[in-house]
C-alpha cells in the first residue's frame, strides 16, 4: 500500500538513508531539511506541517521525526550561553518532534485515518551522554518517553508510535565527535567492532513506519551493536 510520508531531517545520514528505503516501496515523500525551516523557531513546525499537508492532497500517513543537533554545550560555558544552548537544543530535538506530533495525532483524528509514527532517538536516553551533552541526552530521553505517551493514549484510534535509539551511526555528526573523543576507545566499548551504518537505521524505520505489527505500538527498538543493552 502507498502511503504519504513526512520525514525531518533527511538531507543527510540516518535522514536521507530512510527517504531512499522508503521511495524504493515507491511511497510519497516529503523529505525536510533545515533549508525547508529552522525547527529553532516555534513557528516553523506548524508551517512545515501545513505545507507537507498541502504538498500530499491533505493526507499524511506517517510522521518520522529525524531532524536533531549535537551540539557540545559545557557546564562552565556563561550561564546564559549555557541557557541557550540547551533551550536551543530541546527546542529542536523534542519540541519541534512534539508539535509535529501532536499535528499528525489531530489531523488523524479529524480524518478518521489509521497513522504512525517514527521517532529518532538515541542511546543516550538510557545510557545518557558526555558532560557537555546533557541537553542531548535530555531531549532524546523526552522523545522516548511522549513515543511511549502517545501509544498507550492512542492506540485504541489506530495511531501507533514507535522509538529508534541508535547508538554511534556513519554520519557526520557522529565522525566529528568520535574524533574528538577518541575514536579508537569508543569502538572498544562496541561489542560488534564498528558502529551502526545509516542504512541498517533506515531499515528499522522503514519498518515501523509500513510493516511493523500494531501490537509493537509503543515500543523502542536499539541498534547500537549491544554497547547497551537494557
């Protein structure tokens, strides 16, 4: 079945490695990147939404929420710059993902139309992160906990939701802060000896996003070769 899809964050990596997996199904897609609108600003979801809405002929079936920053944000950074940077980050990881969120729950319930959703976590949520990355890991453990929400409120009207919480993935955010923390040491932590490629992310979100069973509502799914398991 062809299904309209939105997907944030798809310029690149994990982002643009779930666009083609799913145009290979031949699936409508609406692929946003930051060239499409700063998720900093409050405002910018709900215009991407009606957008993609109208882009689709009023019909969006699935929501996969990508986009996010990495940013190093350290403790002894000013006060207000430290502010900043975290407010800019949750802004960006979590609130910008809940606004979407809530849009796709409300035009589905309006519609009457089954819907999913996919949200691009992280490992940090469980296992949390360095100390200039508490902001990161805030807003993915965020992100895990409203996907949670959001299944157990809304399953009964066919909306599922679904959590990825990759570890260390080929992309260049995660090269930059490999090699600032020294490469070779975290890919001792990893069992499996490297770390994830974006394509075998992509594959578990085109998953979720078309094939996964509706009893999986509400779950979260790792792909870190087992440098945490829970």
């Amino acid at each position: 079945m062809q299904r309209n899809i939105l997907i944030t964050g798809a310029s690149r990596g994990i982002g643009a490695a779930i666009a083609e997996a799913l145009a290979h199904q031949n699936h409508r897609i609406i692929a946003l990147s930051s060239s499409d609108g700063d998720l900093g600003d409050p405002d910018v979801p709900p215009r991407l939404w009606a957008d993609s809405l109208d882009r689709l002929d009023g019909r969006i079936d699935v929501l996969i929420n990508n986009a996010g920053v990495f940013e190093a944000n350290p403790i002894g950074s000013d006060g207000a710059e430290w502010l900043a940077s975290w407010n800019r980050t949750l802004q960006i990881n979590l609130t910008a993902a809940a606004a979407l969120c809530r849009l796709a729950v409300l035009h589905w319930q309006e519609t009457g139309l089954p819907g999913r959703i996919v949200n691009i976590a992280s490992r940090a949520a469980y296992r949390g992160d360095s100390p200039a990355h508490w902001h990161y890991a805030a807003s993915k453990a965020g992100m895990v906990a409203m996907t949670k929400t959001i299944a157990r409120a809304h399953a009964k009207e066919d909306i599922l939701a679904f959590a990825i919480c990759p570890g260390f993935t080929m992309t260049g955010m995660a090269d930059e802060y490999m090699a600032s923390r020294g490469g070779d040491k975290l890919l001792a932590d990893i069992p499996l000896g490297r770390v994830a490629m974006p394509g075998e992310v992509a594959e578990m979100a085109r998953w979720c996003a078309t094939d996964a069973p509706p009893s999986m509502t509400g779950t979260v799914l790792d792909i870190n070769g087992a440098s945490y398991v829970r």
